[in-house]
C-alpha cells in the first residue's frame, strides 16, 4: 500500500511533536493536523515559532523546517479525513467526571467522536490508529461504530501506543527505546495495514526496535508501562521517608540499587510526586479495568502507586507547615516550579498545584514562578481545585515573572521543579531579601545544600 498522506486528530502535546517528527522523517508523506480547538491550531499557526502552543526543546526548529512543506495544521477535520491513507486518533483520554466510572475510567467520548467522524467522512478505505492511550478492548468499540457507520469503506484499526516524555519528546520520537504496532496479523488486510504503519517508522527507526503484537496487548502494554514508571517513582518516594528518619540518604540509596542492573538507575529520583496528565489518570484507568473484571486484589495493588503519591505531596506540604513553626498563616511561601517536571510549560496533574492549595488553605501567602508556565495557567489551575473563588486564589497567591522578586521577604522557598536555572540563581542575593529565619524546601533534592548552609539558611531536603 502507498501512503501519501496521514493526518493526526488532536494538535496536542502528542499530536503535535509525533506529526512534526513524522513530517521531518517522511518528506515525501503530507502530514495534517487537526484540531477542534482553533486558538490552538492558529497558534500552532504563529509565524513566530517562539509561539507554539507547546513549549518542548527541539521542537520549534523541526516545525520551522517542515511547516507548510508537508506539516499542515487545520481546525478542517473532514477534509484531513478525506485526504488521508492513515488517520491518527491523538485526541485526549481524560479520567472521567460523571455517571459509572467517575473519576476512574478514562472518558472515551473525544474518541467516538473521532470515529464517528471517520466513518461520516470517509470517501475510501482508511487505516485508523489509536494514539491515545486507551483502556485495552477500545479498538472494539471504534470497531464497532465505525461497522455501524453506514460507510462503504472498509477500515483496518491499529493500535500504536506513544511513549514520548515531555520535555524529552523529540529525542524520545527520533530515537524511540521501541515502537509498539497494535493490530489484526492473523487477517491479510490486518497484515498490510501494520506494514503500511511499520513501513512509515522505518524512515528513520531501525527494524528490531518495531514490535507487532496483538491489539489488545498494543494497548494494554501502555497502561502498563506508564503504571510501572510511576510504581519505581511512588517506591522510592516511600523510601524518602524512611531516609529521612533513619539518617539515610534517598540519593545514596537510589545509587547503591540503581546499579543493580536487574533494577536500572532511572526513575529512582524522590520527590514530592509524580504529575502530568498520564500517570494517576492510566493508573486510575488499569484499576478501574481491573475491578471491572472483578480482580479486587490486583486492582488495590495498582491503587496503592496514586495513594502513596498524595500521600507524598501532603506530606511536603505538611513538612513545609511544621518547619515554620506549625503555622504558614500570612506568611510568604515561594513555589519555585509550576510545570509537573522540567522542560515542559505542561502543569496538568502538578504536584505545586496541590501543595500550593494545602498550604493556601493553612492561610498561606503563596508567590510562584515558573520558567514556563504562564499566569493565566497557573491561576486556572488553582481555580480547578475548587477551594476558593476565583478572587481568593487571586487575592492569596502571586504569579512573578522574575524569581528573585518571587522570593523577596519570603519566610520560606519551596523548589517544586527540576528546571536547571534553580541550581544557578545568586541565592545569596536570594537569602539577603528573605524573611529570617529563610528555610528552603528543595523537594527535588536538586541544590547544594552545603553551599546555602553556608550562607545561612535552614534546609530540608526530600530524602535527607
Ligand atoms: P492534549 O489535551 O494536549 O491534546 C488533545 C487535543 O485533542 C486537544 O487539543 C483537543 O482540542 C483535541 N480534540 C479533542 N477532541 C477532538 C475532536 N473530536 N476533533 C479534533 N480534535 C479534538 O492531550 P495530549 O497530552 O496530547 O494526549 C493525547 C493522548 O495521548 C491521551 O490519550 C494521552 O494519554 C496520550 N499520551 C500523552 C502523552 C503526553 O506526554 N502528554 C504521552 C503519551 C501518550
Ligand atoms: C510519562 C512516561 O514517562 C512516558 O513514557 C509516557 O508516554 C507519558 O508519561 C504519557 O503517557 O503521558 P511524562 O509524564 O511526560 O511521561 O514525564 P515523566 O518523565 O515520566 O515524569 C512524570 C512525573 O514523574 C513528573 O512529575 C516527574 O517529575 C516525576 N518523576 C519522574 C519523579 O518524581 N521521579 C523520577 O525519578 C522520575
């Protein structure tokens, strides 16, 4: 089969870089994305690449090069459904709000839209493939809507799960640890359709790092991987406080098993909990699937990953309130780090989100910056929480642009973000316009403690 174009439904943090990747490696492929949301198509639109609507190294030079070459972005989801051989569904897979399943299955309605589309629009046979990350047995239901189309088109449904980091995405998409093909290879039509895909990753990933599996286990094996990734981050958080009362140190201890070969030394770095959009909800997702099938025991296993997780955010916020003396009222508390991790301007599911309302709700002052994260998020993340109205949140915490004003007269810092600009601020300068005693809360274990000792301040560190 020829493959002449491809299109991506959802301009997302995955639709976006995976497409511009594909546009770099397959010059000869037109590659459309296409959104719902038009503020985001157009700024992925913006002449100025400083302005994507996605902040991910690497990325505004690939889309300089390929933009409007063969990368086209278009709010025109039909049209890209009708030019396209292979259609990605990248649209997002939230936790639930309502009805059976609230707050633990994924919500599949972004989805079904997707294939109801598809199978509205369709003008030939099309291959469909699942990127988001989906509960095993969707391919099913798209299977099943798409038969049900009316369409006299026959469709091949693939899954092809995608296991890119933020702000690792392009390195992670150019040199992939593997790509994952999802599919019917029992079926002739099955088997062409994973060649048309493979024969795409081949452009630039090396044959032995493609695996073809089975549709189920293609989608299963995502839930999976993000649920062990985040399992190694929850273990070695329960053993940073174990460190902290026994005079071990978490970094000494992550070494010493890390080079353990069987163990591996990544994800090993405690902190004050994992966040972004995946973890908790892909975790939430394989427990609801679980009890489901009525497996109690594997079920509370995986839960114990996301209790331990709010269990390590409260207790840095609990942490922060003891050290000041067992109260934070109208005291300024600085939240260096918005983003859920370094090099993203991604805060969805941040752990500063609920450390700031733990603390706000103890009367706190909260001042923030962020490299990347802009006001206008960072406010509509608190307001999300629910606690207070809107003019509270924006009454009791500040949003800076400049991190040496953010921590001015602060009684205390807390690092909630690995960004490496922290490690180089003149922090005696920092120390100098603090309220004394000045403590610092360095929930990623990232500064050098024996310098700012040194200086004067009071430091706990996650895991010491
Ligand atoms: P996102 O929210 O950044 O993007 C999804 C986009 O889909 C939005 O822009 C939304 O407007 C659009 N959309 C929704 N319904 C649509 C429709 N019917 N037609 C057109 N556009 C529509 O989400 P994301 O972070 O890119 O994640 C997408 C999927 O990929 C999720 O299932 C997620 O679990 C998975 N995933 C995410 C990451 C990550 O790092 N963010 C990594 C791997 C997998
Ligand atoms: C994660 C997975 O790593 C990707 O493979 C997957 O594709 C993606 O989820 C997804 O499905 O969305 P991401 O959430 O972007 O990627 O970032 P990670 O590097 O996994 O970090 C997740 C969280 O864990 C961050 O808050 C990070 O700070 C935290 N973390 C990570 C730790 O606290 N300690 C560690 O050692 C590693």
């Amino acid at each position: 089969m020829i493959v002449k174009q491809i299109c991506c439904i959802g301009a997302g943090y995955v639709g976006g870089p995976t497409m511009s990747v594909f546009a770099d490696k397959c010059p000869d492929i037109k590659v459309k994305v296409v959104d719902v949301n038009t503020n985001r198509i157009e700024q992925w639109n913006d002449e100025d690449v400083s302005k994507l609507p996605i902040y991910e190294p690497g990325l505004s030079s690939i889309v300089s090069r390929t933009r409007n070459k063969n990368l086209f972005f278009s709010t025109d989801v039909k049209k890209a459904i009708q030019e396209s051989d292979i259609i990605f569904i990248s649209v997002n897979t939230p936790t639930k709000q309502y009805g059976v399943g609230k707050d633990m299955a994924a919500d599949l309605k972004y989805v079904e839209i997707c294939a109801r589309e598809i199978g509205k629009y369709a003008n030939s046979d099309k291959i469909i493939v699942e990127k988001s990350t989906l509960p095993v047995r969707t391919a099913e239901a798209i299977k099943d809507i798409l038969e049900n189309s009316q369409s006299e088109f026959s469709f091949e449904i693939l899954s092809n799960p995608e296991f890119l980091a933020e702000g690792t995405a392009i390195d992670d998409l150019i040199s992939p640890d593997r790509v994952l093909i999802g599919g019917d290879y029992h079926t002739e039509s099955g088997k062409k359709a994973i060649q048309a895909l493979k024969n795409l990753y081949l452009n630039w990933v090396d044959e032995d790092k493609i695996m073809v599996s089975n549709i189920w286990s293609s989608e299963l094996s995502k839930l999976v991987a993000n649920a062990f990734l985040a399992q190694r981050v929850s273990s070695i958080n329960t053993i940073s406080e174990l460190c902290e009362v026994t005079e071990a140190d978490v970094k000494e201890v992550s070494k010493a098993i890390g080079m353990d070969s069987r163990i591996g030394s990544k994800f090993l770095n405690a902190s004050i909990g994992f966040g972004g959009s995946c973890f908790q909800k892909d975790i939430l997702n394989l427990v609801y699937i679980a009890n489901s099938y009525n497996l109690p025991e594997v079920a509370e296993y995986w839960n114990q990953v996301i209790h331990i997780n709010n269990h390590q955010r409260r207790r840095f916020a609990n942490k922060i309130i003891s050290r000041l003396y067992n109260t934070v009222s109208d005291k300024k508390i600085t939240l260096l780090g918005w983003a859920f991790k370094k090099d993203t301007n991604d805060s969805r599911e941040s752990s500063s989100i609920y450390v700031a309302d733990h603390l706000l709700n103890e009367q706190a002052l909260i001042s923030t910056f962020d490299p990347k994260v802009s006001e206008e998020q960072i406010y509509a993340d608190i307001d999300a929480v629910n606690s207070r109205t809107e003019i509270e949140n924006r009454t009791l915490l500040t949003v800076y642009k400049d991190p040496y004003e953010a921590c001015k007269d602060a009684h205390a810092i807390a690092i909630m973000t690995e960004w490496e600009e922290f490690k180089l601020y003149d922090w005696q300068r920092i120390y100098d316009a603090m309220s004394k005693p000045a403590f610092i809360f360095d929930g990623r274990a990232i500064l050098n403690n024996e310098d700012l000792i040194r200086i004067g301040f009071k430091i706990y560190t996650i895991g010491k």
